[in-house]
C-alpha cells in the first residue's frame, strides 16, 4: 500500500462515518414522519440533508479513486 493511500485512510474513514450518522439520521426523520402520518418527509429539513450525504458520497468516490 501506497503511503497516499494510508494517509487517505483515516480520511476516508471520517467521511464514511459522517455518511453513516447522516443517512441514520435520514432515516429516522421518514420513520417519524410516517409515523405521523405525513408521508415520506422529505421536505424541509429531510430534502435538505440529502445534499451534504450525496456530497460525502462523491468525494468518497474521489478519493477512493486508483491515481493513473
């Protein structure tokens, strides 16, 4: 293993983290809203965090990406 690639680890395993707590997160917020009775909840607070867990995901993508 490269040492890029091992100094990107701890990185990588940061972001991987972040994704986990947000889409747990996420995931709670539907269950409450359908609970509620108010559908799927994905307006307000639930569509705005989809952003910064698409964001994470693609510079996870980035990084995990071989170098040419």
């Amino acid at each position: 293993m490269s040492d890029e690639k091992v100094s990107q680890k701890p990185l990588m395993v940061g972001i991987s983290l972040a994704i986990l707590v947000l889409s747990a997160r996420l995931l709670y917020l539907v269950d409450q809203s359908l609970r509620d009775g108010e559908g799927m909840g994905l307006s307000g607070d639930g569509a705005i965090e989809t952003i910064p867990i698409l964001i994470l995901l693609l510079s996870l993508i980035h990084i995990s990406e071989p170098t040419r």
